[in-house]
C-alpha cells in the first residue's frame, strides 16, 4: 500500500505523532489568527497560506519545524531569527525549544501587508 500524500492540512498534521501534531496545530492557529481572510491549501506538500498569493508554509522534520515566509519575510526579521538556522526564504525551529509563535505572528502579518499591497500595486 502507497502512502496517499495529504490533500489538506488536516491530513498533512494527523501524520505526525502527537506532540508534534500539537506544535502544528499551534502554528496553524497562529497564521490564521494574523492572516483571517487566508486560504489553507498543500503547496510543494507543505501546509500553505494563501493570500494573494502564496503567503507562508510550514512542515515538520525529524528535529525541527521549516517555516518559509518567502526570502523578503526572512529579510525582514533578519535580526530576531539570527539565533535559527535558516536559508534565503526559510527558518528551522528546533523541536527541543519552544516555537516563536509571537514571531510567527508578527512575519505573517508582515507578509499580509506585503502580499496586500502587491495586490494593490497590480489594479
């Protein structure tokens, strides 16, 4: 039997084992606390924000949570993400220490305002 990849972010999180299922329920609460009109979809089988345009993502590994605002949300909050591991357009939090959930929120409403006014730019 092939594994089915998941269509939804429901199916995406019950994959994982409980503890991890809550640090994704935690972040899936936080984007949409900061993002209320965003669409949930899987994108590149990730959980994914959509407002726009795609607005964040986020999936879980062995030892940490990739969260991936987009090269210009990692810009933006160089300063305070300088203590994670990270690449052009994502952040690695690690599992053994508490998620930056207020991080979380301030980079997604960065994004909101950027993927809004983009939409602006373009009428």
């Amino acid at each position: 039997m092939t594994p089915t990849k998941p269509t939804t972010i429901d199916e995406y999180i019950a994959g994982f084992p409980e503890a991890i299922q809550l640090l994704l329920e935690q972040i899936r609460a936080t984007i949409k606390t900061a993002a209320p009109e965003a669409e949930e979809a899987i994108a590149y089988a990730m959980p994914t924000f959509r407002l726009n345009g795609n607005l964040v993502h986020f999936a879980a590994y062995k030892h940490h949570i990739g969260f991936y605002p987009a090269p210009a949300g990692i810009e933006a909050f160089k300063k305070q993400l300088a203590n994670f591991k990270g690449a052009k357009g994502s952040v690695q939090f690690p599992l053994d220490q508490p998620i930056p959930l207020q991080l979380i929120s301030d980079i997604v409403n960065y994004r909101v305002a950027q993927n809004t006014a983009g939409k602006k730019a373009k009428k």
